[in-house]
C-alpha cells in the first residue's frame, strides 16, 4: 500500500442518486492508492497499521466541483452588482480581464484567487483564464501546486470585446492558442487545458472553426456560455439569423458535446425545447449559476425540468457574476432561487431539495472529470472535513440537519481538512 492509503473517521454522507444521501455516522472512510475503498463502522484488521485521523464527529462530504469560474474575475467580486450581463462585461469585465497582459498584475492577482480556492470546499474545478497566454500558464502553474484537479482555459475572444482586450484577428487568437497549447503539454498533473471560445458574440465564425480544428486535433474538452441573459441571446440571434436556438451557434462548428468533445456550457437560463434536446443528445454538461443569474439580473434556470429530462448537471460560482467562491453556498442559492421560480413564473417545476442540490455540487459536477463525487468504491478519494462545533445548538440534529445547517451557515473557518484524489491539501 502507497503512502495515499489511509483512514478518516466522522459522519461520513455522499449522494448515490440525485434524491438520496447516504450518512454513516461515526465511520471509517478509507482511501486506498488514492480511491476510495470502503466505508466501516470498526476498522478491519486488513487496515489496521494504515495512518488514521479522527475528526472527532466532524462531517466528511465530498469534495465539491465548481464547473463554471473566472479567475481573473476574483479580485473584483462584489463591483458592479447593479449593472446587466453586458453593461457589466463592458464596464467592469472587460477593463479588468485586460490588466491580465501584465504579468506583474497577474502575479499577485491570481495568487489571491488561487489561495482562497485551496482554503475553499472546493477540489475540483473549470476555470476561464483571459485571453493572454503568458498569464494563463501562470495560473495554471500556481494551481498546480496547490494539488487541486482544475481544467483551465485560455480564453478566445476576436470580436465585440475593447480595444485593450480582444485578438486581433481568428489566425492570431488560435496560433496564440496552439503555442499555449504546446508549450504547456506534459508540464502537469493535476492541471487541464480545455478550449474556451468566450461566448458567441465573442468568437468569429473564422475562430469558431480553427478552435473546431484545434479540439479535434488534440481532442480537448470545451467550456463557454450559453442563453444566460435575454439581450444576449437577442444578439446571437441577429449574428446567426438561420440557426434556430443559441446552442446551434456552437454546435454548427462541433463545438457542442458529442463523441470526444466533452463541453459544459454555463447558464443556460432560458434554452428552449429544441436547446434542451440537443444538449442532452450531445451530452452537454450544464453549469447552474443560481448567485450569478441573481446578481447580474439573467433569470433562473428551470433547473427541476433539467434534472427530471436527466441531464448533466452541476453547480458553479461564476465568479465574478456570483460574488461567492463557495459551492456550499451555491447550494444554498440553487434551492432559494428554484423557489423563487416556482413561487413566482411556473408553479409546475417543484423546488430543489438538499438532497438534489448536494447531488450537483458533487456527482453531477464531479463526473465531467470522472470517476469523482462520491464516497462509492473506486471513486477518486476527494474529501472535505466539515467541523460545526462552533455552530452551537441546544438540540439533537439528525445527520441530514447537520449538513443542512453547514450549507447554510459554514464558511472556511468550518473546512478543516481537504483531500484530492488522496492527497492531503491540510
Ligand atoms: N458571457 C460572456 N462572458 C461572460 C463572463 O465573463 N461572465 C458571465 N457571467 N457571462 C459571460
Ligand atoms: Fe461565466
């Protein structure tokens, strides 16, 4: 046994279908060559010399996966909250995003970002970068060694930017993609690249299919938006007038899930009958944003009919649309915008449970990276320590309350302890 062969005890809970949780009060969790291996109420005997921890009744979820954030968004979360999707790209966005060319910005500016995810719920992740390639392989540098499992995209955008932040035409931004692409080969492990055309309205039909080329080629992963916000779509719909819905912009250049092009696209608040269908023939993993949709005024998504269609779904903090690193409150987000939605425009689409959110935030998320998500056996041990005694209470909580109240109420002083793939961040 390898030295990632170990123990944890606590209430151990993870999600073996949207609707269920499972919780093993007062267990051992055990780790094998970085997988799990089991779950016990003694240890056996076949165990007994591993390293263990007590987490002395501590809870031990999962590790979360945040499928939809902007690194270089971070520094500036929490300004302009007051604007829409595209006054704010072009007001705040767009001007940040650009400082990104300076890697003496970069720097420091990444470092903070990446220090708070480390400290985060958060092991797993699909993050956008900017569209500079020197600082992308920055990020992707400091994030590799925090021992997190992330893709990371440098970002394409020829069209419809600033001045100060666009490509200057398709040939440079996929040459400049292709040189990201080859100097970063081999240089990580825990560190993905995957492609990221912006948004529609950001990528010329001539980048759309050299980034069509570039996926076959080296058989990469996709990350964009799609139908967040009305104006948006509004917009695509002037620049394609012959496709029928947003998703036909991506998928008309193979860019839309399928056969080897696994693709999450962010959002999708308002996709249509036609939209759904194709996202779920492809395959298309869907980012649900609920404190983003919130702050920059897109809607909320009918998250209720996505999972009864049984689609991929998972959670993301889209910073800086969603102001809030934490996947733990994305959940809570997630369950009071579905109710906000079904109290108010569609009384047909029940609320989201605990149990349907905590799904997303850790299988539904987790699977676009793999066999991640879970405590079943063979899964990628990634673990989260939940400690709640400074959470108080005169009464007897049930497991399922616990976690309840650690969703709602935790922030990082409550994350104790944090593993990836078997590793122990701390
Ligand atoms: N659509 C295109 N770019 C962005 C972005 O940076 N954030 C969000 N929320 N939506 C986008
Ligand atoms: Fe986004």
């Amino acid at each position: 046994m390898t030295h990632n062969t170990f123990a944890l005890k606590g209430t151990i809970c993870f999600s073996t279908a949207p609707d269920t949780i499972q919780f093993h009060e007062d267990s051992w969790l055990v780790c094998e060559n970085g997988k799990c291996a089991g779950i016990f109420s003694e240890l056996p005997e076949k165990y007994s010399r591993i390293p263990c921890r007590d987490t002395n009744h501590c809870m031990i979820i999962p590790g979360l996966t945040d499928l939809h954030l902007h690194a270089p968004q971070y520094t500036y979360r929490g300004t302009g909250m007051d604007l829409e999707l595209l006054e704010w790209l072009n007001t705040y966005t767009f001007p940040e995003e650009s400082k990104y060319r300076d890697l003496t910005y970069a720097q420091p500016a990444y470092s903070i970002f990446v220090n708070d995810l480390k400290k985060s719920a958060t092991t797993r992740a699909s993050i956008f970068a900017t569209v500079h390639v020197e600082a992308t392989e920055l990020l992707m540098d400091l994030l590799e060694d925090t021992g997190l499992k992330t893709f990371v995209g440098k970002v394409n955008m020829d069209r419809n930017g600033s001045v100060q932040l666009q490509e200057a035409d398709a040939k440079a931004s996929a040459s400049d993609t292709r040189r990201w692409i080859r100097n970063i080969q081999g240089r990580y492990k825990n560190t993905k690249p995957i492609l990221t055309p912006r948004f529609t309205p950001s990528c010329t039909d001539e980048l759309m299919r050299e980034l069509s080329c570039i996926q076959q080629e080296y058989h990469l992963p996709v990350q964009s938006h799609l139908s967040e916000n009305p104006g948006e779509i509004a917009w695509v719909q002037e620049l394609y007038p012959n496709t029928h819905f947003y998703g036909e912009a991506y998928d008309q250049f193979g860019l839309f899930g399928g056969d080897g092009c696994p693709t999450i696209m962010a959002h999708c608040v308002y996709s249509s009958d036609e939209e759904i269908a194709l996202i779920k023939k492809r395959g298309v993993y869907i980012a649900h944003c609920p404190q983003s949709n919130t702050n920059i005024a897109s809607g909320i998504a009918p998250v209720r009919r996505y999972l009864n269609e049984g689609l991929h779904i998972g959670l993301g903090s889209d910073i800086a649309g969603g102001s809030s690193l934490s996947i733990l409150r994305a959940m809570s987000d997630a369950v009071q915008v579905s109710k906000l939605r079904w109290r108010l425009t569609d009384s047909t689409l029940r609320p989201l449970s605990l149990e349907e959110v905590f799904y997303m935030a850790t299988l539904g998320g987790g699977s676009f990276f793999g066999k991640v998500g879970s405590f079943e056996e063979g899964y990628e041990f990634d673990a989260v320590i939940l400690d709640d005694q400074n959470l108080p209470h005169p009464q007897k909580l049930s497991s399922r309350d616990r976690l309840e109240r650690l969703i709602y109420l935790a922030d990082d002083r409550n994350i104790t302890g944090k593993y990836v793939a078997g590793q122990k961040l701390f």
